[in-house]
C-alpha cells in the first residue's frame, strides 16, 4: 500500500493543503492558520512534507502534527529539491519558488517562466539545461488593492474583478482599471523581459488569480496546485 501524504505549503496569507494517495491528488483546500487545518479528517495520514516562507508559523504546525497525527513533519530545506542554482546565495529564495520552479520543470518542460500569484507575485526562471536562473517579486494584485485603501483617505476597498475599461466614469470603476489593467501591464511587461534575457519560454501560471489574469496574459499552462505536486514529488524522491 502506498502512503498517504499530507502536504503543506505555509504562505503569507494562508495554507494550502493537499492529501496525496501515493501521487493521486485525493483532497485539496485551503485555511487561513493551522487552526482552522481539518486534521480531524487526516486518520490516515502517513507523512507530511511542508514548505514554509512563515517561521512563526512553524512551531505551531509541527506541534499540531506531532500532537494530533503522532508524526514529525519535513519541513522541505533547499538541499532537498534537486535541481541546479545559478545564484550565490541559495538561502535567499523562497522555499515555494524553488519548489514551483523544481514542479514547472519536471511536469512540462524547461525553459520555463513560472508566474506564482500569492500575497506576492513571483516570477522564476529555469533554463534550458533545468538551472534556476533567478526571478522578480512584485507586489500581489492584493496588496496593491489594500495600499491604495489604506494610505488614502477616500479610497474604498473595491473587489479585484476584470474589465475592460480604462477609463472609469466613477472612482471604484476607475480604481478597477487601475488594479487590474495596471497588473496585467505588470505581468506582461515583466514575461517579455523575461524571454528576452531567458529566451523562447513555457509560461506556467500559479496562484488564486492564474485564471482571472489568464484573459489578458497568454500564459501556456495554469497549474493552480504546482505547490503541492512538488512537494509531492521532492517527498516521493526522500522515499
């Protein structure tokens, strides 16, 4: 029998979980703290790997496995993805980038250009040869929305949806156009440049708002659950 797998990919903004029948994806969701995690449901767990970008929240997922699942949890270190890093410090990047990047290219192909929308937006860019080359962080189409919200006066928090007017007749149609036809120049703007220095590319596409900017952007796959498959893969490499 082969195990089951739990995997955890600890972000800024929330958890994301995925239960794992040898390499069959059974359950997925996410929760906004280990707390709200439904551990009640995972009897039959038999590993879990985590990535986490979120020290503090460390301590508190590895007390919650050992104390309601009777296993020690992996938490995923740089050494543990196999893959080439053409940066001098390794540390430096996101254990969720590296494990987006490692997942890109061993499920479609490199080069590649792995755009994750998180808290965050982070681009990654692997080589031919399968080499993480290095990527950008921007700020997540969220946090673009709650800046212009709380460091002015009048400004409302408007829902991030799509349009395709640029010029707004009132201020919450006006601040979509802003938000969202600005992020799509953003991410565009940032693909190009990307190709440029990296050459012809596969654009994998991650994250709550892949789908909503996939009408503007041409990405070539969506994979909102890249995390979890990599993780997957890097625990069935450990045995």
């Amino acid at each position: 029998m082969l195990p089951m797998l739990l995997a955890l990919d600890i972000g800024n903004t929330s958890i994301t979980f995925g239960v794992f029948d040898g390499k069959n994806l059974v359950r997925s969701g996410r929760a906004p703290s280990p707390s709200k995690l439904p551990v009640t449901e995972w009897a039959k767990i038999d590993k879990i790997i985590v990535a986490s970008v979120v020290p503090s929240r460390e301590d508190e997922i590895e007390h919650l496995a050992v104390e309601k699942l009777k296993i020690e949890p992996h938490f995923v270190q740089h050494n543990d993805i196999k893959m080439k890093i053409a940066l001098t410090n390794k540390k430096e990047i996101g254990i969720d980038r590296l494990v987006n990047a490692y997942a890109a290219q061993k499920l479609y192909g490199a080069p590649a250009i792995v755009v994750d929308f998180g808290t965050a937006t982070t681009f990654c860019a692997v080589s031919e040869d399968g080499t993480y080359q290095g990527g950008a962080i921007a700020p997540g189409i969220e946090i673009s929305r709650d800046a212009l919200h709380d460091k002015t006066a009048k400004l409302p928090k408007i829902m991030i949806s799509d349009t395709d007017k640029a010029i707004g007749k009132d201020t919450v149609e006006a601040m979509k156009a802003g938000i969202y036809i600005g992020y799509i120049g953003l991410v565009n703007e940032l693909i190009k440049r990307f190709k440029h220095e990296l050459g012809p590319a596969k654009v994998v596409a991650t994250g709550g708002y892949a789908r909503m900017l996939s009408k503007a952007v041409n990405f070539d796959i969506i994979d909102e659950l890249l995390t979890l498959k990599g993780l997957q893969m890097i625990a069935a490499e450990k045995g």
